[in-house]
C-alpha cells in the first residue's frame, strides 16, 4: 500500500487558488513541513515563480495540471486549498483519479470525506494506495482523566485573540528553534493543516464536546512521554462566541505549564462577529483565568503577527505589545522566534520546572 | 405510525435499577414530565409503594414485566436507566421486542442507539412505531450567529459547581413556578433527561464541539421567540477538566440575561477527580468572567442542594450560602422555588429588562 501518513514526495492540488490567503495548508505544509514538496499543481499560476507568490518554497515548480506533477515523481497528492463550504469541486475529480490510478496516495484535509466517495475508495483499492481523510478523529474517544505529564517535560500552549491569528506557525516556529537548539521538541496538531505537517494529532473541530479536553490530553500525554519541549497548537480564542468552548478544552485538557499569546496586530474585531478583540492585558487574564479554573498556569510571552505592516511599523507594535503586557513580545515568524523561546524557558525556569 | 415524541402514556423500563440515584431519568419524567407515567417495570420492587421509594409518582403502579405493564394502556416504554457504559443489557432485549410487537414507540436515553440495531428496527417497521434515540443531535449543525433575543424574553442559565448537582431540577422547577404564575414560561434542554420530559432540545454531550455554541443558540432563539421566560438547563462545570467545554458553550450559545448558580451542599470535590469544588464567591467570579467574554451577565441567585440533610441543617447551609455570596439562596426542590423566582425577576428589572 502506498501510505499516505509516511509519504515522503507530495505534490499540492491547489486548482486556481494558490495564493497565500487561500492556500493556508499548501503553504504551512511547505514551510514547515518535514516531507518534500515536488509540485504544486495551479493551471492560473503554473510557471510562475513560487517565492513571489508566498515567499517560500524556493524551486519548487508549479505546474498545470496532475499529469505534469508525475514528472517529478511524487508518492502522495495533498489537497491544498480549502474551497467554501469544504466541498470537493467537481472539476478536480479527474485529477484525483489520475493521482489514484498512478499510485499516489490521498491527503484530504477537507470536510467533505473520501471514505464516503464510492468510486474513489474502490479505485484507491484497486491501485492499493491510502486515502487519507485528515478531519476524521480517532473513534476511540474517552474523557480527560487530568493526568499529571512526565516531570521534566514543558508543555506550552498557544491561545490567541482570535481564530486565523498566527497560533499554528507560532507553534511551528518554536518548535523549529527549540529543535535547532537540539532540545528535544515535539509540535501537537489539533487542526487539519498542523495534522497534515506533522502526519498526527487531533482534528479538534471534529470532536465530540464531551471528549475535547480528552483528546488533546492524549496527544500531550504522548508527547511529553518523550519529549521535553511540547508545543501545542491553539484554536478559536476564549471571547470567540462560536469556537471559545474548543479553545477551553486546550485550555484545560493540555494542562500548559506556560502559555504564548498569539495576536494580529491589526485585528480589531473577532472576524465573523460584531465583538471588538479585547486588548492583551485583559486577554491574558481571560486566559491566565480559565487555566486556573483546573490548574494555573501564566502567560510567559506574546507572538505578534504584524504582516501587513511595514518593518518600522511592526517593530513599533512589537514595542507598544511589550510595554503594554510587560511581557517579551516578538514577531515569531518576522524576527525569529528565539526571543519568544528565551522567554519561555526563562518562565519554566522560574516555574520550578528542570530547565534543559 | 406511533410517535415517541408524541406519546401521552409511558412506561418506564427500570429493571432490577428503580432507585433515585441509578433511575434519574425515569424520576425526572415521573416529577416534571407533562405526559402520564402509567407504569414503572422492575421486577425487583414490583408491588411496591413508589412514593416510598422516589418520594413522588403516587398511585403509580410498579409491575413485574412489559406484559404486566399493558393493562395499563402505555403508548411508548421509556428506558429509563443508565446502565454502567450506556449499553443495553441483554436481558431487557425481550422486553423491548414484546413492546415494540404491542405497537409502543421507544424512547431510548442511552449512549447505544436502537437504530443501530438491526433486529430492533425491522421490528420497529414491521409494527409502524417510532424508535426514538434521543440521544443523536439533529443533523442540520451551525456555528453560532451570537444574535440577539427577542426583546421582552429573559434567558435564565444554570450553571453549577460540578456535574449532577440539581441543575435541571432547579431549571425545571423554576419553569413551573414560572408557569403557575401565569408568565409565559419555557424549559430549553440540553441533557438526554431533560429532552425527554421535554419532547425535545439539544444531547449537547454529542455535539461536535465546533457547533456546540449554535446548537444552543437554536434552541433558545426559538424559545425565546415565543415565550417571555426562558430556563436553559446547563451542564458541567467551568472548573471540570473533562466536561468545562460543554458548560462554556452554555455560558456564550445561551447569551443569558442572568444565571442561577447550582451546587450540592456536600460536594467537595469535582466527581472522580482530585479537584476541590472552588467557595461559592469564587464560582460566581468564574461565571460572570466567563459571560463577560462575550456578553456580560450576573449571577443572580444561588440553589442549594441540601439532600442528605435534616431540615435544620439544610436552613442552616442556606443560611451560609446566603452571607457567603451576598445573594438569595434557597433549595428550590426542598422549600420551593418563589425566593429563587423573585430574585431572578428582581434581577432582571434591574438590568433594564421589561419586567412580566
């Protein structure tokens, strides 16, 4: 069987969407992901050079359709957009059915599921390769027990203002810096483009309510069974009036020693809604709050995203973050996340924790 | 066909397990239920006096069996305990099937659907009845819109110091107090009881957690649409490591005007956990910090659940509850609901609301 969770050559079905906006997961997937992106697949940008469009992924060519991707030899196909409604265009149907039939496994981070897709399970079985449909959590589901983690071991939680803030590259970038420092990291995905990256964790959107807060604790659990650094990725923000209860089941079920606040600068109201973003210091007590409800824990620094604003401008927000939450605060992704890191291991450091 | 919903006489299927504590639900439609109970089965108290065993239900017959039961002309059997893990006992497998063959719809509670079973369902088919699992939300999920209630209703939330501390009882006794006044009065539900007694709400136990806050939404837009007095029974607790994402999505999806605060005199720790149960003072800063994050709300009284106590010491535990929180406290179920009522009425004239 061609897997797709152990495919190592990928190429991206991101059909007249490939733009930064758009092609979040593509684009997490190549910047963070530890698997070789060969192709991205895009008739309206094929030829064009990659980096202009989301200023990575150097090389890697875009091509029109499937049939050019085969050329460089890829082993999965990855969905990498996100249309509206989560459905499965129509007009992509042939090229999933030239990648199955070439032996290329399946990647589907959409809602719509491949398992329910008759004809291409029964193609996907003749050819022997995986589909992977990323947004279906494990059936074997169970309450948090509230386990205590291994000692030794941090756990650090993103939380954010907002949903689509920055909290899963924050977390991709910490837990890069801390494995460049040759501490031992791990990264826990709870959404479908951090699962895609990492190749596990938990589509927490997917999830019974009852047993959020279970299914995040197992991930953690397992992670800081081996690992000393674990990064979780955050979703939805505690003010969210649709998503705060999958924020409280991280808040709760992860059990973070520490947490980073993950904010855009320039996000004024929760998107969707007519709810102003409180500003940093009340969301650090909204967060600093709800973790004390079980078991406490502080917010040690604040994670920036200032795209958008030019170099002078963001490191003037940077500033005003800083002298507002009396916390270090950095532009992970802009600036590097070693401040962020510093910050973090200094708060574990003071916590009581072993610091490595 | 024979309609679950619609069934006027049930029977309660309770074998060998008609006690309070392990019969909730079947005590819970006995007391607050607008359809008649006919009959109660268990063979194990069969001839017994109910009242002296659930201390309501009087004249209400407990027989040996489902053939004992049918003189008494039931429309449906109600499953009306929770057998340990939620699955159905092999033994009452005859039972259901000889009901089902005497033309009564079913009303299953528990976790394991009867849809799911094969046997059951051709049966069910065969004789035009409804099997009723009340435990499958409906299928049509939403993320919440946070829209506003219609002006004029007041939506009153529950919310407790830990699972199973008289929420929906106080809920439901409030709704009937509310009624007998002669304000226009309605319960919302949100656990598998409550949606029985009330013919229809939300299992929110099963919802995935991304819709949790609109799913509770729904049903209270329509509530409050039609009636001045809304009840949300709730569930969890803000401090429950497993279930405090359930209880957020009542906090934020009901947008209540002001909140009763349940708890049992005697927990002192989370249920199953190495928690403690946090004062009451600190419960109510919990609530009201959590309302806030999205719509401000108070808390606005306390019920007491002084089972287990003698009348003297329950006055005296109200008595405490009362200077501890600076609010009206009573036991809704032991000396009735009129204090609660008044306050919660005082409270929400003084919030502006139109007063009923």
């Amino acid at each position: 069987v061609q897997s797709a969770r152990q495919a190592q050559r990928l190429c991206i079905l991101a059909e007249g969407a490939f733009e930064p906006e758009s092609a979040k997961t593509g684009t997490g997937v190549i910047r963070y992901g530890h698997r070789a992106v060969v192709a991205v697949i895009d008739s309206e940008h094929a030829g064009q050079d990659i980096t202009s469009i989301i200023g990575a992924g150097g090389g890697i060519p875009i091509v029109p359709d499937i049939n050019a991707a085969f050329e460089y030899q890829p082993d999965a196909l990855l969905i990498g957009i996100a249309p509206r409604g989560g459905r499965l265009p129509e007009e992509w149907r042939w090229q999933l059915r030239a990648a199955i039939a070439h032996g290329l496994a399946i990647i589907n981070g959409l809602h719509v599921l491949l398992r329910d897709d008759p004809e291409l399970v029964a193609l996907a079985r003749q050819h022997d390769v995986e589909l992977w449909d990323v947004r279906v959590p494990s059936p074997d589901e169970a309450v948090a027990t509230w386990a205590a983690h291994r000692p030794g071991s941090h756990t650090i939680l993103f939380v954010g203002s907002d949903c689509s803030v920055g909290k899963m590259t924050a977390a991709l970038e910490l837990d890069r810096a801390a494995g460049d420092r040759g501490w031992s990291s791990a990264f826990v995905a709870t959404g479908q483009t951090g699962i895609i990256i990492a190749g596990g964790g938990v589509p927490l959107d997917r999830v019974i309510g009852d047993f959020m807060p279970g299914a995040v604790e197992r991930q953690v659990l397992a992670a800081t069974a081996s690992h000393d650094w674990v990064w979780v990725e955050g979703q939805g923000a505690l003010g969210h009036p649709a998503y705060s209860p999958v924020t409280l089941a991280l808040v709760h079920g992860a059990r973070p020693d520490t947490m980073i606040l993950v904010h855009k600068a320039d996000r004024r109201f929760i998107r969707g809604y007519d709810l102003p973003v409180p500003p940093l210091p009340e969301l650090i007590r909204m967060y600093e709050a709800a973790a004390s409800w079980t078991a406490p824990a502080r917010v040690s620094a604040v994670a920036l995203n200032t795209f958008g604003s030019d170099e002078a401008e963001a490191h003037r927000l940077i500033g005003a973050a800083r002298a507002a939450t009396g916390l270090p605060a950095d532009d992970p992704v802009r600036f590097g996340p070693e401040r962020i890191l510093d910050a973090v291991a200094a708060a574990v450091r003071t916590s009581g924790a072993v610091p490595q």
